[in-house]
C-alpha cells in the first residue's frame, strides 16, 4: 500500500505536465511556436518540466528555531501517554490498572480486557474517556494534515489546466466557455485547498488541547506522521463482538442492557461499513485508479491521448485519492467508537460516513 501511496505522489508530478510551460509559452509568443519549442523534447511537457526542475534556483532555505524542541506523535498510543500525563488525577488508576493494561488501553487493543479487571477501580472510566480522545483527535489530526498536503499538490494540476486554457483561448485554439470552465474548475479547487488547510490547522489545535499542550507557555510542536495506518487485513469478527458484548452486558443492571445493546449493535454496523469502504480503497480502487493512471500517461508520452485526456484521468485519480483518505479516518473513527460503546459507555460521537466529496471530517461535532 505505501508503494500506491508514493506513486500517488509521484504520478501528481506528472500532472505538472503543463504546470512550468509558462515560461516556455509566454516567450515563444503564440500556441504555434510552443509546439516546435515542445517538439526539441522527446516527450513533450514531461520533459520540459524534467528540465525546468533541474535548472531552476533553489527554495530559500529556513531554519528552524535551535530552541524549539519537536514532540514526535507517531502513534494514537504516544497521544494516549501524553494525554494520560497531563492529567495527574488520572495517576492513581493508571498505576492499579498495572503496565500490561496500560499498554491495551493506549494500544487501542481494549477487547483485550474485561469489565471485572477495572470496575472496581475508582477512576477507571476518566482513564477510558481520555484515551478515547486523545486517539480520536490524533486520527483526525493526521488525516486532515494527510489531506492537506495531498490538496496542495493536486492544486497545482488545476493551476497548469486553467493557464493553458487561457492560453490556448488567446491564440484562438480554444473557446472561451471552454477557458471559462477550466478557470472555475481552479478557483473551485483554491476553495478546497483552502478548507483543507483551516481544517488541519483546526484539528491540529484541538489535539494540543486534548494534550493539554496550549497551556504551557512554550508548548512544543507536533510532528505527526505523514499518514494514518492501512485497516487490518480482517474485520472484528461477528462471533467476537457478539463475545465481548455479552460479557459488558452481563455486569450491567437491567434497564441498561436494551439500550447497550442496541447502541453496540448499531456502533459495529458502522464500524463494518467503515471497514468494507476502507479496504476496497485500499486494495482495490486505489491500486486500480494507479493503474489506469499509468495507463493514460504511457498514451499521453506516445502521442495517442491529448493534454486535456490526461488531466481529465487526473481529477479523476485526485478525487478517488481524496476518498480514500477519508475512509481509512472514517474507519479508524468507527472502530473507536466501536471500542468505547463495547465498554458500556453510551455513545459519544457516533460516526458519519462521508459521502466521497472530501468534506469535514465525520463526525467531528464540536465539543
């Protein structure tokens, strides 16, 4: 899977087909002579960009503050430890659940434990609901990040498409509906970009609180991975949660157990669904999509698909990445909730599904 994830990123270079032409273009004066400039290049726009990438000058380079210590996250359980950390109440519970339950809880392996093994433990469900917390605010934080970035190289095809279109309107190869729309397909997709960015930036702050990091008055930066984890290759199975769900049930009183019930019978139809979603992206559409992709381009280099084949292929391909993304965090989101009600809790933020438009996180209610 991480291959298909790289050669999503990869394959998005590809779409700056057109995205460095400018220079090319603008000097060359009208459509006409683009082309004979293009034509010095065995394969066209790819190889100008190629080439443009290697003779352009160098980013300015930033250094980052000597004193600012980097706190690393690369796991939802080094999120559970620190939130555990910042609350010193929760020390006294921690210690009598002993390591090994410590490690099931922060691991998110909670199935692993039995009601008898904490119940008599004052305290014990403050531990539960901040590990259910941190984990969900670090699976949003990753996933909103991981699709910040994914949007800001997507933009750039946009960018590419839009500016050839004006181009190709001016010297009178192309209409002006049709430059019209290209330019409405950019600034649709500045829009996104933007929505993206405010919503890692949001999730990224709310994860400092549930840290409790926006208190200290030097509070250190994040750093999280580049991407949440694949699903694993099979399910919570009905017999298991049908296990774990009965003995919840059997230390609940009465007037509980209708209500528990229904509430972890619809929690694991979502986290099923969820699941189902998730997998298919990832072992599925996205290497399928990769594939199609590689095809198209391969055409595009033989002069057998035009630019415009190739973009179209390309929003395509950004769309189902962009799902994809959102349905491995939707899983992860079902299976904690999954986990949380499978303790007796009632639920506390039931998952959405998302509809594959890349919007807002599921689920994510205001707190």
């Amino acid at each position: 899977m991480k291959s298909v994830w790289l050669g999503a990123w990869l394959a998005s270079l590809s779409l700056t087909v057109l995205a460095e032409t400018h220079s090319v273009v603008t000097q060359a004066g009208d459509w006409q002579s683009a082309n004979q400039h293009v034509a010095q290049f065995p394969r066209g726009h790819v190889d100008i960009v190629k080439w443009e990438a290697q003779h352009a000058a160098p980013p300015p380079t930033t250094t980052p503050p000597h004193d600012a210590a980097v706190l690393p996250l690369t796991s939802a359980a080094e999120a559970v430890r620190l939130a555990w950390q910042a609350h010193p109440s929760l020390m006294r519970p921690l210690a009598k659940l002993g390591n090994i339950q410590q490690n099931h809880i922060a691991e998110g392996q909670w199935l692993l434990l039995t009601p008898q093994q904490y119940q008599r433990i004052d305290h014990a469900e403050d531990v539960w609901e901040t590990a259910y917390e941190a984990r969900r605010a670090w699976v949003l934080a990753v996933a909103a990040e991981q699709m910040q970035r994914y949007q800001a190289d997507a933009l750039s095809a946009v960018e590419a498409a839009a500016e050839l279109g004006q181009r190709m309107a001016k010297v009178g190869n192309w209409s002006q509906l049709q430059a019209a729309q290209q330019q409405g397909m950019l600034l649709q997709a500045k829009l996104q970009t933007q929505r993206s960015q405010y919503q890692a930036k949001q999730q990224r702050q709310q994860l400092q609180q549930v840290l409790k990091q926006w208190v200290v008055s030097h509070h250190q930066p994040l750093t999280l991975p580049a991407r949440l984890p694949d699903v694993p290759k099979q399910a919570l199975s009905a017999h298991e949660f049908q296990q774990h769900l009965q003995q919840v049930l059997q230390q609940l009183p009465r007037k509980e157990q209708l209500a528990t019930q229904a509430n972890a019978e619809f929690s694991y139809q979502a986290y099923l669904t969820a699941y189902q979603q998730a997998s298919s992206y990832q072992t599925q559409i996205v290497p399928l999509q990769q594939q199609i992709h590689e095809e198209t381009l391969l055409r595009y280099n033989g002069m057998l698909l035009s630019t415009w084949d190739l973009l179209a292929e390309t929003r395509n391909r950004a769309q189902t990445i962009r799902d994809a993304i959102e349905a491995n965090r939707d899983f992860w989101l079902a299976e904690m909730e999954l986990l949380w009600v499978l303790q007796g809790n009632l639920p506390k933020h039931p998952i959405q599904l998302s509809s594959g438009s890349a919007g807002a996180p599921a689920g994510a209610a205001a707190h």
